[in-house]
C-alpha cells in the first residue's frame, strides 16, 4: 500500500494527472493525496533546484513520506486536543488572522482574500487550517511545560564528551583601520605651474635692452634729442647672445616638463601614512581609527574583537599574528584599500573552561529533553491510534 502510494504521489511530482484518494486513514480522519501533495509542494520546489533524473525522484519520494508522517501526527494531535475537550476561543484565531494579514499583506484584506480565492481556498477553510496550527503549538507547548532539571553530572558529561567543540586555536583580540582606495590626485596642475615658470623665466631672460630717448637716423646722422631725455642704452653682442642661450634652455625645460610630467599623487596612501605617523607617535588607534576608518568597524574604534586565523585574508592574517600585545602594524596595502592592525590582547591555542560554556550546554540539554518528551508523547498517540496507509 505504502508503494502505491508512492508512485502515485511521485507521478504528481512529474507532473502527470493523478485523480485524488485515500492515502491514509487515523482513527477517524482520512488524508488525501492532494493534501499530502499541497503539503510537500514547497520542499519538492527546493529540491528541483538543487536535483534532477532519478536522484530528485528518490528525493521527492522521501519527502512524500515524510510529509504523510507529518499529516498523520498532526491529525493525532488535533485528535487528542479534542478528546481532552480542550477548547481555542474565536478571538484567538481571529488575532492570528488579523497577524498574518498585516504582516504578509500590508494590512490590506481585500488582498488577502483575493490570495484565498487564488488558492481555491474559503475564508471558512482558511480559518480552520489557522485553528490547527493553533492547537498543535498549543498541545506540543502543553506536553513541554512540565519542569525539566538539568543536572550538573549531565553538563559536565556533555562537556567532556564533546570536548572537541571547545578548544580554541590562537586567538588576537584585533583592531583595524580601513581607507578605501579611490582618486589619485593627477599632479596637472603641478606640472602646469612648473611649466608656466618656465615660460615666465623665458620670458624674462629674453627682454631685450630697450633703447629709449634716442633716434637713431640712418646714414649716421646725429637726432634730435629731447632735452628730458635719459642717456641712449645699447644692447651688446655679448647681451644678445646670452639672451639667445637662455630662451633656448628655458624651451628646453619646458619641453621636459611636458614630456615626463610628475606622477599622480595617491592621497589615501598618504592619508595612511599619515595616520601611521600619528599612531607611532602615540595617538590612540581607537580614537584614530573612530575618525579615519571607513570599515563598518569604525564606530567601535575598530574593534573586531576575539578572533582566530581562520578569519582575515591570508596577506592580514600573517601579519595580524605576528604583532605582539598593543603593537599596530605598518601601512598594508591591498587592490581594494589600505590597511593598519593593531593587537590589544593574545589567546595562545587552549580549551574553552566549563565555567564558560555551562550555560549554553543547559540549554542545549533542556531542548533535546523537551524534543524527547514530545517524541515520546507521539509514539504514545501512535501506538494508540488506528492507522492505515493506502
């Protein structure tokens, strides 16, 4: 019975006709293959994704079972809820239902009722499948309640079989400045002002000695002159050819500035550098790291806390762990931006202590004894109940 079952349901799978049946019975409860199978849709979905040929079929046949399983516990659930004459009064679900239509609609009814009407659904049914989910939290919660004592021997029985789980490698407890790299500075306007100077020294080497009050008439003949006139200046070969020489070299260095101009200016990098001076100078890297970081860290005084080799890329990890108790590193550059570490505090490799770990082994216990009992209570209603699987 439980092989016809499951062909059927893995021939829904495949996407072939199947016309609905009895796929169990409980007690007085019969579940249908279409429930099974609107029950298992959104884990088949999930499993198309990630397998496909006979892998996925045996997939999606384990998860038919599990699903009939589920169903089947379910329906003992509700069973024994009503057996007990436990009662869920309307406003209950009436909340549950207002809940679900804020948080999934936005508050908006009409469009949540138009999602029923898409999923053939009444708002009768809905509210019915609602008061069956209310009523399972409700028993598995009831069968939970009962005190449940963790003792000591328990823990630290935990404890030492699961050792493993607690021992630690190295840790550093670390703290980092990030600066992003982003726009280098083109040295343009440096070199446009190195070329104007040279232009400018050009231009003032080159001025010739201006004659200035005198005539001078061809033929030799002697001017005028006006009587407010200064002495006439003359301009000597030796004056001439140095003033040649000089317009020369001046387009030579001009020629030279345009031809190997200085190379852009990375100002991140020496915004690094100079937070690295400050911090060998003393300045806090909290404080540093607060005003510079562009990490999310930056707020905590890049603080990342406790952390093992297993945490920070390769090029920061070796540098990370060679730094000693309150020693910052040197300026570490990457493609994405530049880095300076510092080491507050060093864990050498050691096991966690029990003191430490008490706590979240209860914890632990407690849930594993809770989801004992409720297996239990389930094997219970099993044993009790009438089933039969088609």
């Amino acid at each position: 019975m439980v092989a016809v079952m499951t062909l059927a349901l893995a021939g829904a799978a495949r996407g072939a006709e199947i016309i609905d049946g009895v796929a169990a019975i409980v007690n007085s409860n019969v579940i249908t293959y279409s429930e099974v199978r609107q029950f298992v849709q959104p884990v088949v979905q999930q499993l198309r994704r990630s397998y496909s040929g006979q892998e996925l079929l045996d997939q999606v046949r384990k998860a038919q079972m599990d699903a009939l399983n589920t169903l089947i516990e379910r329906a003992l659930i509700i069973q024994e809820f009503n057996t007990k004459g436990y009662k869920i009064p309307d406003t209950v679900i009436d909340e549950q239902i207002n809940d679900i239509i804020t948080d999934d609609y936005g508050g908006n009814r009409a469009t949540f009722v138009k999602t029923l009407e898409a999923e053939n659904l009444t708002l009768s049914q809905y509210r019915d499948q609602v008061r069956d989910r209310v009523i399972i939290q409700a028993m598995r919660g009831h069968k939970t309640q009962q005190a449940v004592i963790v003792s000591p021997y328990k823990i630290e029985k935990y404890y030492k079989d699961n050792i493993d789980q607690y021992k630690a490698g190295d840790q550093i407890k670390l703290r980092m400045i990030f600066i992003k790299k982003g726009r280098t500075e083109e040295a343009t306007s440096q070199n446009s002002e190195a070329t104007t100077n040279a232009m400018a020294a050009a231009t003032n080497n080159a001025e010739p000695a201006v004659t200035t009050g005198t005539n001078v008439a061809s033929g030799g003949e002697t001017p005028e002159t006006n009587s407010v006139s200064p002495p006439a200046s003359t301009v000597t070969v030796a004056e001439a050819s140095a003033t040649t020489t000089n317009m020369a070299a001046a387009e030579t260095n001009v020629t030279a500035v345009a031809e190997h101009p200085r190379p852009p200016v990375d100002v991140q990098r020496e915004l690094a550098e100079e937070i690295l001076a400050k911090l060998d100078a003393g300045e806090s890297f909290e404080s540093m790291a607060r005003v510079y970081s562009e990490a999310k860290e930056a707020k905590e005084g890049g603080d990342w806390g406790w952390i093992g080799k297993d945490v920070l890329r390769k090029e920061l990890n070796e540098i990370a762990f060679s730094l000693k108790p309150r020693q910052h590193s040197r300026v570490i550059e990457t493609a994405e931006g530049y880095y300076i570490l510092e080491v507050d505090d060093v864990k050498p490799a050691h096991t966690i202590p029990l003191a430490e770990v008490r706590d979240d082994i209860e914890k632990t216990l407690l849930q594993q004894q809770r989801a004992k009992m409720q297996e239990d209570w389930v094997k219970d209603l099993r044993a009790k109940a009438y089933i039969r699987l088609f």
